[in-house]
C-alpha cells in the first residue's frame, strides 16, 4: 500500500509540474518571433493585409511578426502546410474567405476541414470585388451594362483568376441572378486576368476594390458596380450590384487562424493583440485608404461568420459546376 501510494504521489507531482511548466510557457508568450503564414502570392489584397497588420501586431506584443508567402493551388499549399504546423501559436495563417472557404468545394482533395483542422483567432477587414470594365466597353454604367449583355447572349467574356476563384463565382452569381449569358475566361492569377482587361482582350472582371482602386481612379478601368450589400465609401459614386441584382451579395473577407490544439490563452493572446492593432489610428487610416470596412471578430464571432458561409459557398459552387481539378 505504501508503494501504490509513493506511486499516486509521484504522478500526482509529475501532472502537476507538467501543467505549470506548460501554464508558465503559455503566460510568456510570445518569447520568439511569430511567422504569418499567408497561402497567396506577394502583393495581393490578401498579402498587403497581413503585412498592415503584422507591422502593429508585432509593436504590441514586442517581438517580431514575419509574413510568409506559400501561394499555390487557390491556397492550398500554404494552408496545408500551416496546418502541419505545432499548435503553439508561433505559425498562424492569414487567409481570405476564399481560400478558407470556397477552395475545399473546388478541389477534390484539399486535406483540410476549415471548421475542423483550424481555431479561429480573429477576423480584421471586408472588401468588396468590384465589376470593372475596359473604359472602351459600350455600357457606361450598371443599367446598361444589364441591358446590353441581356440583349446579346454569350457576345462579351469575363476573366477570372482561375476556376472557383471568388472572382469567378462572382460572375457565375451575376449570370444566374442577372439573367445573363457571358462566357468565363479563366486565368492562373488576377494578374495575368487584370492585365488582359486593361489591354481589352477581355472586357471585365471581378476584382476585389484595393486591387482596382488606383486604376479606377486613373481612368483605366470603369467600375460599374461592387458586390458588396451596400455602395463602398471609397466609390460612393458606383452602385450596389443588388440595387439592380436584388439579392446579390459576395465580399471578400480576410481573419487570421490557428492550427487545431492550439491553447485557448494563445488564441485569446493573439485576439486581444489584434484588437488592439484595429484600434490604432495609423492603422485605420491604411484601412480607409484601402478600401478596406473594419472587421472586429473575435474567435466566436468569427466561427459563428465562417460556417454559413462555408455551406453557402457550397451550394454556389456547386450550381456553377466550378472545379479547379
């Protein structure tokens, strides 16, 4: 009896060392840098937001925050390979909607559940795709545009950055809600999609607003309306497309995760530093000059955000037959 009970004891002093040791690692935390894994390639709305934001994280919680690029497949690679990462809260990702949540009804095999395999940490900002047109396009605003691919059936194209791609189920919506028959014209990339609309090979696109905004401003590109509920303050002067689309609705929205396991004081941690970053002035100013609506959810509120979505996407997916396999 008196081994059984040196035994207890001894266990009882090992779980007990083991959960202050791993409770005094989680109150130091962050001890060393953090890497912001980002699935998308440099100098996208998706990168250019991580990158904002990485320079306030990293003043708040005094140690510095580096972003990553691993673009490939929609957002697969970095995604994938994000989730491999130990749960620690040193690698977390920033990821759109899209890639969270369009990508695994596009692909066949993603091997990854964005409900399952991640914790939500924090959603920051929403930005609506606008439809641009080449400025030698006959329609000049969102009426005509309506009437004159109505009038002439499968005649105009759109371009897209690639099959399931946000801006490609964009266009699918407009054709299903708006009536209209347009051909899709896929890309590997809104680069590539972008530059052959402004050289009028392809008459328009979706693209999200801070990705246009300087080229719409320069004349370059007509924005003929954006896919946000409601006008974009930075284009006050360009419809709503549900003004004339009732129902149409898709904006891109951009949050930071954690893999799976990952200590609920890290996850809060890292929230109460995001938060505190959208507080600072410097930083909401960027956002205002962007483009960008201010998000503010924490992990619950952004659970609560993804889901439905997640099987919306689904279903919208599944109607335009989009597959990028």
């Amino acid at each position: 009896m008196k081994n059984t009970g040196n035994v207890f004891l001894a266990a009882c002093t090992l779980a007990w060392t083991a959960f202050f040791m791993s409770a005094t690692a989680h109150a130091a935390y962050p001890d060393r840098p953090i890497t912001i894994t980002v699935p998308t390639a440099p100098g996208g709305t998706v990168d250019i937001v991580a990158r904002i934001m990485a320079e306030q994280i990293s003043r708040t919680l005094g140690q510095p925050v580096v972003v990553t690029n691993k673009a490939g497949a929609g957002g697969v690679v970095g995604t994938q390979a994000l989730k491999r990462e130990l749960p620690d809260g040193y690698n977390i990702l920033f990821t759109a909607n899209s890639n969270q949540l369009i990508v695994p009804w596009v692909y066949k095999d993603v091997r990854f559940d964005p409900i399952k395999d991640f914790m939500p940490i924090a959603a920051v900002g929403m930005v609506p795709n606008v439809l641009v047109v080449n400025p030698s396009f006959p329609a000049k605003d969102l009426k005509e545009f309506i009437a004159l691919v109505k009038a002439n059936p499968e005649k105009y194209q759109y371009a897209s950055a690639g099959s399931g791609t946000l801006n490609h189920l964009l266009g699918e919506m407009l054709k299903v809600q708006g009536g209209l028959k347009m051909q899709h014209i896929p890309y590997k990339g809104v680069g590539p999609a972008m530059s052959d609309v402004l050289g009028n090979q392809v008459p328009m696109l979706f693209a999200s607003l801070p990705s246009v905004l300087e080229t719409v401003k320069s004349g370059k590109l007509r924005a003929l309306g954006v896919s946000s509920v409601s006008r974009a303050p930075a284009f006050p002067d360009v419809p709503a497309i549900n003004e004339q689309i009732p129902g149409f609705s898709g904006d891109l929205w951009v949050a930071f995760y954690a893999p799976k396991g990952t200590p609920s004081v890290v996850v809060d941690r890292l929230h109460r530093a995001v938060k505190e970053a959208l507080g600072t002035p410097a930083l909401q100013q960027r956002f205002e000059q962007l483009g960008i609506t201010m998000l503010n959810d924490g992990p619950l509120e952004l659970s609560s955000r993804q889901e439905p979505e997640f099987q919306r996407w689904k279903q919208i997916v599944k109607a335009s037959g989009a597959s990028a396999d």
